[in-house]
C-alpha cells in the first residue's frame, strides 16, 4: 500500500504514521518529493485498516497496489483452474452445459425435463429446491424432497446435478443429492454460508449479486478458497440496471474481465439476465462468444405450467435449436461443445 | 390482478386464461370493450403467478393492483404501529436515538461508548459482533464474546442494547444478550434468517439492501410479521448509487414513502450513508426532517484506533454536538428528542 | 391507454374522468366489474397527459398499452430497416465495420489510420473532430479541420466516414465533410439537435446515453424519424453501472431487444464500453454474436500518444487479428464481415 | 499526480516515462522505494492525458492529487461564494425561495402562480418555455412567447423569474425577458451550451444529471466559470436510482458534499425528484436542514390542468403550508426564509 501524505504535512503527521505502522509490525518506507511525500508500506497488510490512515492527520489518501483476494487472483495460477466435477470439467476447451427447471416441481416435470436436456447434450441437470423469493407468499420450493427428486431424474438421465443452498443448514441435504452446489445472487455476500462452504469441499457455482462489482465478487469466492476448497466455478446472471426490457442486465464483460484477474472458471446464466425466452439464445452466443466455459438455463417440459420464472423457460425443443446454435458460435471461439 | 388481452385477441384464447383462473378456484370478471379486452380476477392472488399468465397465448400484461405485502402495509394499521422495546417506544412524538461505536472491541471502548452516548442523551448503544466484511481477511468482530460485552456496557450506562444478526445459528446468543436485534443491508433478502427472526418474536431493526426497492423492502419486513413477529422498525442506511463522494447514497425519501406505504415504523443510519464524518450531522437533520422516528449513529470513544468504519465515527464531543442540532430540527417538525 | 378507478370509486368520479377524455376529442370505454373499473381510452391520445389523469379523484392508475414511439417500432417495419449510406449498408446479411482513432489528431494519424483499417477490411472510417469532454481543460478536438482532415483520409484510403457533431450550428460543416454523422451518449436527448439531423436528412449513428433505458433510446430516435429522416442507425456504446473494472458495461442484450421492439439496425461500440483494449475484442464477438448489424471500433497507429482514449484504441496490427475473430463469429450468427 | 510504477519495472521503463513527461515540459520527481517506484509530476498537467501514461510499460497506475476542477473548487474561495441576481442572493442567511409552474401555458396560470407564490413569501418565479420531452409526441412549452409571459406576470407580482435555456440559439430571448436562466438535467453535459452561458455572463442554475456525479457537476459547472461567468448556483434535482416509488432520488448529501469541496452556492429541487405532491414538502424540509441555500418547487393554481408534471405540483394553498414548515426548518437550521 501507498500512504500519499497531503502537501505541507509536518515531520510530526510523517512520523506519525510510520510510528503506527511499526507498532503494527510493518516496514515503512519513506520518500520525500517536491510535490509529494509518499509512504510505502511492507508487511502483512492485512492487520492495516485503510480508514485508519486516512483519518490521521496530514494524510491526503491510501492507494491500495493489491486487491484483497489473493486465492481467487489470477497470479496464484496464471495459466487458470480447471474445476472437475466427477466426469465434467469447467475451464477446459470444452464448454459445460447445464439445463432445467427454475424449480423442481414434481418427479414427471423433473424426469422430463432431465431426459429432454441430455438427449439435446447438457451434461448437467439444474433445478431449484429451495427457492428465495421477493414475496413470502410465493411458492419456495420443494426443500429437501426436491433434491432428492432432482437426483433421482439426474440419475435416469445420466446427467450431474446442481441446485441452490440457501443456508448453511442445509448443506448436509444437499451435499447428499447434488454434485455441485449453487450459491444465488442474494447469497454472493451471506459469509457465514460461504465458509461453511468453503468447509463442505463441495463443489461450487457461485453467481453474483445484482448490485456487486467484480472485486466484491471475487472477495466473496475467496471466503470458499480461504476454508481450502479449491472448487469454485463463477457464474455471471446479470446485475441490476435501470433497463426494465430485461429482467437484469447480462454484464457480459464480466467474463474477460475475470479471465485477465482471476484464475477461476467463470460460466454465464443468460436465462435470469434476459427474463424473457426470446432473448435467452443472443444471450448464451454472446456470453460464450466472450470466452465463458459453460452456460446455465432454464428449460422446462412446459413452461406455460411453471410454477416460476415461466416467461423466461425454454421448451425442450427451444433448447435443442440453442444448443445448435451455441455450438456454432463455441466452435468460432475456438473452443467445443 | 387485472389481466390486459391483447388487442385481436381470440375467444378460445379469452376462454382459457378464464379456465385457468377458475381451476386454481380464483373468480373471472371479463369485460369486453372497443379497444382493450380486460379480466379482473378475484380471490386469492398468492395462489397466482403473473408470469404464467403473461405467457399464455393473447395476453399482453397483468397489471397487479395491490402490493405482494399485507401486513407491513399501511392499510393494515392507518395510524401507525408502535413499536415498543422495553421503555422505549419507536412511532411515537419522542425520536428514538441509538449511537455506539461500529463494532465492540474491548470492554473498555465499548463502556466507555456507552457511557459517552448515554450522557449526551441516547437511549440505545448500538455495537457489532458479527461483521459482515468484504473480504475475509478483515475484522470479522468479536463474535458472541461482542454480545457479552456489548450488554454489559449497555447496564453500567442504563441503555437498552442492538446488535446485527447474520445467520440464523446466532439468534439464540443475540437474543440472550441484546434488546433488539439488527438485519443489515446484505441480510435484507436472507429470507431463512427473516422467518427465524419472525418466529423469534424479538424485536428487530431491519435495514434496506443497498440495491433493492420500498416495495422489495416491504416484502421482506412482511417475511418477519407473517410469522408473527409485529416488533419491525426499518432502517434507512443508504442505497449503492454512481456517487463517489460518499460511501452511500442517503435516501431520505425513503421516509415519507414508508410513511405512506407501511405501518411501520422507521429511523435513519446517516453513518453508513456519509461514510465520512464530516456529512454525518447534516443527514440526521435531513431524516429528521424529513420525518424519522429516530436516528442509529457510529460513535467511537477515539476513532483513529476503530477496528472499521474509523472514517465514518463521531467522537463523543461530536456526538454531543450532534443530538443540540437534531434536537433543534426534531423541534421544527415538531418532534421531541 | 387504460385507466384503472379505485375500488369504491364513486359515479361522480368516473363521469368526471369520460367528460375531460371527450373534451378532448376522445372515446371512452366504461367496462364495470366486481372488483376493477376500467376505462379505455380511444383515439389520439398525445392530446393526454397520463399524469393529469393519474390526479383526477377516484383514479387508480393508467396503464399505456401502446409505446410513445410509432415510426421506430418494429410494427412500423416488420421485415426491419435498412439504411444505407453510398454503398454501405445497415442492416443487410454483411455486417459494417467502422474503425479509425477517437479523435482526429492531425493529418499524418489519421491518414495512416485510414490505410490501415481499410486494408484490414473495414467500410467506414471514424474519428472525432468535435470532442465533447468531462472538464474543459482537457482536449476538445481540431473541430472544422479535423472533418475535413477525416474526409480528405478517408478519400485517400476508400473509406466512407462517420464523426460526431455535438450542436446543430456544426450540422452544415458536418454535412459537408461526413457520409454519416454521431450523436454521442451525452447528446442522446438533445432534442434540439435531434429535430435539427432530423431537418437534414443525414444519416446518423445514434448512440445510447449512458443512464437511459431503450425505450427513451426509440423516443430519442422518433425525434429525428418524425421530422422525415429514416436513415437512423442505432448504436449500443454502454452504460454506466456500478462496475469498475470496465469504462462502461456493454448491454449486449439491447441488441436482441431492439431488434424485437424497433425496425432501426443496430451496431455496438466495443471501446467505449470496454475502456481498456484488452476487452474490447471478445465485447465484439459478443455483441456480433447478439446479432448486431456491424461494429464501431477505436484504432490508432500509436495508442502511447493519442491525445484521448489511449487505454482503450487498438493498434493497427490489434485490428487485423479483431477482424478475424469477429469474421469466424458473423459466420457463426449466419451473417458476413 | 503521482504515477506508480509496477514492482519490478526496469530502468528503461522509468526512463521512458521521465523523458515523456519532460517532453511535455514537466518536471518530474522520482522516488525509488523497496515496495514502490513512484513519480511525482510538476507543472500544468492539462497538458497531461492519465491514459497515455497507464499504457505505459511498467506503469500500474496514474493517482490524481488535484481534481480537475478550479475555479469551482472551495479552496478557490474558501468562505463560499454569494450569487446575487438584482435584490437576491444565494449564498447568505437568508434562503431563497423559487416557486412556479412545471410550465408557462397562458398568461392567466402564469399570472395567478406568480401573484399566489409572491403573496406565500417567494422570492422568484420559476416557468418552462422550452421543455425537453423524452417523446416528440409530448408538449414542448410555449417558446420564447413562455419567456414574454413569465417575465410579465413575474413583474406583475413583483418577483424576479427564471426558465430553462435548451439551445445556446435561445440564450439571447432567455436573457431578454429573465433574470436568471436553467441549465436542466439532460443538458448538465451540453458542454457548447455551458460555454456559451459563460460568455453571456448570465446568472445560471446548472441542475445535476441523472446518472453524473457530483466531480462531473464541478466540471460542468467549471466550463461555466472558466468563460468567465462567476454567476453559478448549483441545483440538487434527484439522480436515477433502482427506486420506483419515487420520480428520481432526491441525493440530500450533495448539499454538505458541495459546500465542502466547492464555493457555489446550492439549492434543492424537491419536485422532480419526489415527482408526487406528498413528498415535496418532507424533501424541501430535508433539503434544508442538510444545508441547502434555498429550494425551487413547482407549483400550479391548478394542477388537474396542468400540462405537464401534474403529479408533483403544489397547489397555491399547499405552497403557503410548505413555506411555514420550511421557515421552522431553517430557524433550526440557523438560517432564515
């Protein structure tokens, strides 16, 4: 970190703040300009609170040189992670594709929806159990009974599975039925749930806020990486606008973005950003012609049913036109399908 | 609900969305007219969801005409609710003031916090022991050890106490040691911790999320009274805009919108908002003017040595400072301090 | 236009809303039900002002059922526009490839970067004359001289080319030198100016301002339409969001939008979006994967020393490798480059 | 400015930076750290391009000392500047009150608006000729006939008048017939308008853009004063947020914020932002006990009539209970009306 002190500061703020630093057990470094007096500071920056700084006396402002993620950083494996996932692997050539229902809502619609995206070629099933909705008089999922039902159709098919866990409670259940898990937009910063799962070892989808930069994003993946577990796979589904023609808006320049400052496989959901069926196939080019290692979306047997996010499932045979068309735009992006 | 055909719209395609209705037992009101088709329906809504309708074949949007909350609604109670913590009330003439440092470090500066706030006139310290923190190599508080102490000093000065819940695991702890407890701003949409909060009965401060709407807000404060729980104040701190110049973006309109939209009560964080001391006073004045039932402020015996938010803490001699000039603006709109 | 009544509103009330409608010289449609009262509004309605009826006693709400916008909607064109400049065309199968540097800089830079581009196949050479800029000690541009450097360049290489006029008064100048002429973010709503291209019958290139949503973007678009030019190509440039690490964040799904609401074609503007030349190539891919109409790019000689925009322009050899990419994508979306 | 080099840069590379800068003819400072390698630049950095430098090999990053504002800044005129326009000052004690129709529509509102604001204690009559409309559909004001009525009806009732100037075209009518002209949201950036009022030397309010912040309103203001005009009152007017229930979020600290960093004085437009007649007076109240040096509202004799922003618009006897809450407001404030 730099500490730029303001002009005219006296020998007593200077020595001051290198006082403080010492007493912290960090070095500082000195070097005294015409036009500035900059200090830098060496040691484990983490027992330093910049705020503290700025508040003393004659300090103009602290420049951090290194953002706080050091595992999630790109410099940690500069050639990127592969996260493996039993058979499937995210960050590969190969782009992983997931596909299901909003939410499990009964073993036919589940087992429907689980044979219709494998013979399309998904390799994995998603499908909510424990659904966070704006209204507590929304339908909120199934629970438990939906992972097991997501298993089970998971298991017919012959595809993995992934489904969302909303508490740290809930863990145990889902590590039991699902071989990956998913943290949503409203969880991107429930820290308590992202260590236990940074505990669990479970695999991990973790999706951004709405409201989130990339850095608060990545500060978030290295809570999991911090407990040890190395697999984590991001997941870009929109971030909130003041564009009301889509549900959110698919920031796809999150996925270079994170390949240059971050070594982790990142995937996109184009089904929450679009909100809106007719837009989810534009959106999954785009996010994989930007270079993304796999997308997820929504596909239900028969969305006008859905008992959420209806308008913005596709059919069986929507979702076998956009995996045609993906594989065009993954092939002229170099990679496969 | 009303639901809007589209112009052109077939008989069968009328018939069905009135089949549909009629089967999950809701009552159709069709009226036909030159320009636009209109159903109204009737019954209970939660057992509807918009999306399914607009999906269907003719209809081009469903208009809803009441919010999703009912409880946390004006409706529900005209004049207002009060909420009542041990001997102090939030709702009525008098403002509720609540101030303390950020988070409890020590026995020392947070009886010292205590003791200070409690001679400038405030009837609750406020005090964090469970910190959300971006990244997880920051203070994360003193955790259950912060409870303790927090209630501790909260006696020696004659002080009710609050302090942030983050997980639902904790409520035990916080409801053992503090009067009321706190949601913050990225727990807005913790759903799983707002029914447990709701089935605690304790009464609780419930802040807006920085990127989420009133109405979002609402309908979080209704997860907490739909379980039972009537003791909801809601909190002001501050929403996520493009400004630079401070941490966040006081929405002091907030204020007369839940006056006319909620029974509930609701106070202003202008810590959080400012983000520097400095602007710390004038947005407490503006709240209270703008009609706030009481104000949460960060007060820190010596905020050079804060563990976090050092930049944004009154001292003591500020705060004292601070109630003189909000006790005035609490005066020309015609409340007491 | 539909207008919702109270529950409970009274005849008095409803009569009082039809009598002003006919005042107007337009229809109203009572329709009575259980539980909504509805009246539809036929005829002109520009006569009306949503929110004069939003205050009427007994009034609900009003629902528009129609955009403002007629001659940019798609139903206006259902096959959609193309616009097309000499020999250049918008919205056809081959998509247009406009480069060249930000700003005009002298006649050396941006006859170099003319050859260049052009050889590399783009169709249309850009550079800014008029630079409008955040503070006014910064750079504004050579003004005249840099639109006739631009033409005397791009006659040199073969180049159709596009520059910005920030004010009706440079229209004239701009006609003379340009084949198409910009409006910028910041002028997006600069109806003055609007009505004035509008007057011209330039063709123009109408970027989004950065905080609207693509419903204002059509009625800023009906403003230069409805004074009888139709040569309106539109052009995502980015929205500002709470993102750091990129200038602006590419709304690439305004292109799949747009193309269902309007008839007008639509290019992307990578640069500005990106703001740092690593991005800017896979934010084409994306945005040629949406299914945009052709890709605005910033390209200069020498980046180390362009007086604007430096981070984000490529150089000359960054161009020809962009080309292939985006040429692989367009094959892939079923269009050519 | 103070650029940062990256840890590990060569000799070659700091060398290249050094002569660029004294190629520019500036100084520049170099300090060698163990952590960091830092320049500090001397002399006239608008010679300066950030960007040019961060492309730099071996640069991390440029960190601005000085904003790019000058004349706007607090430290130019660190006692606040007083704007005085005929017998009102902004800037003092006393507060300034401006009222008056969203628009002039015919002599008798406008007449009637004046003579009911004046009588209710305000000091200047506020009216729109030319009114920026997001549809070309929508009503666009009266024209330079709006400015002849609104100076007649304001000297009919004694007061002074102010109304929007859209066009540097209008400058000479807007001078003719008011004392003060408006700068209006869209137009913040209308960097050839601002230019132009410089040179008029008229006495402007410059209102802030939805989605700007306030560094860029300084900068807008600054195209203003560096032409020469001192005359500069700023506008609070409510930024674009995520929230609905209110037209624009009305952003109250911009009012201490702008009173630290610059000497203009500030005013609060309670209207537009609130766009609901029942939030103008708690956001007017706000607006003053954070510090405002007076407030602009809309008021109509009749506003179920009103051409346009009904919704918000006060009624003459709403005005006179607004200016008696208000007066309350400023004595806590230690201000009068």
């Amino acid at each position: 970190m730099i500490i730029l002190m303001k002009t005219g500061c006296t020998k007593v703020q200077i020595d001051s703040v290198i006082s403080m630093l010492q007493a912290k057990g960090l070095d500082a470094n000195l070097s005294v300009g015409r036009e500035a007096t900059v200090i830098g500071v060496l040691g484990d920056k983490s027992k330093l609170n910049t705020e503290n700084i700025e508040v003393m006396d004659g300090v103009e402002k602290c420049v951090p040189i290194m953002h706080s993620y050091k595992l999630a950083s790109r410099e940690m494996v500069p050639e990127g992670r592969k996260v493996t996932v039993q058979n499937v692997t995210f960050g590969g050539e190969k782009l992983v594709m997931i596909a299901g229902p909003c939410a499990v809502e009964n073993e036919e619609q589940i087992t429907k929806a689980a044979l219709g995206v494998k013979a399309a070629g998904a390799q994995m099933l998603r499908g909510g159990a424990y659904k966070p909705r704006t209204s507590p008089y929304a339908f909120q999922g199934l629970e438990d009974e939906g992972y097991r039902l997501l298993r089970k159709a998971a298991d017919a098919a012959g595809l993995l599975c992934v489904s969302e866990v909303v508490d740290a409670q809930d863990l145990t259940a889902a590590g039991k039925y699902c071989d990956m898990i998913q943290v949503g937009a409203r969880n991107m910063q429930n820290f308590r749930l992202l260590r236990e799962i940074g505990r669990s070892g479970l695999p991990v989808l973790l999706k951004n806020g709405i409201a989130c930069t990339i850095e608060e994003w990545l500060d978030a993946a290295e809570y999991i990486l911090s407990e040890g577990n190395q697999n984590v796979v991001l997941c870009e589904r929109g971030i909130r606008t003041f564009e009301t023609a889509t549900r959110n808006t698919l920031d796809v320049s999150a996925v270079p973005v994170v390949k240059e400052r971050s070594s982790l496989p990142i995937i996109v959901d184009p089904s929450h950003a679009a909100g809106k069926r007719s837009l989810v196939t534009p959106l999954a080019m785009a996010g994989i012609a930007a270079g993304a290692d796999g997308i997820i979306v929504e596909v239900h047997p028969d969305p006008k049913v859905a008992m959420s996010d209806a308008a913005q499932q596709l059919t069986l045979p929507n979702f076998e036109e956009f995996m045609g068309k993906c594989r065009k735009v993954a092939a002229a992006a170099g990679r496969t399908l």
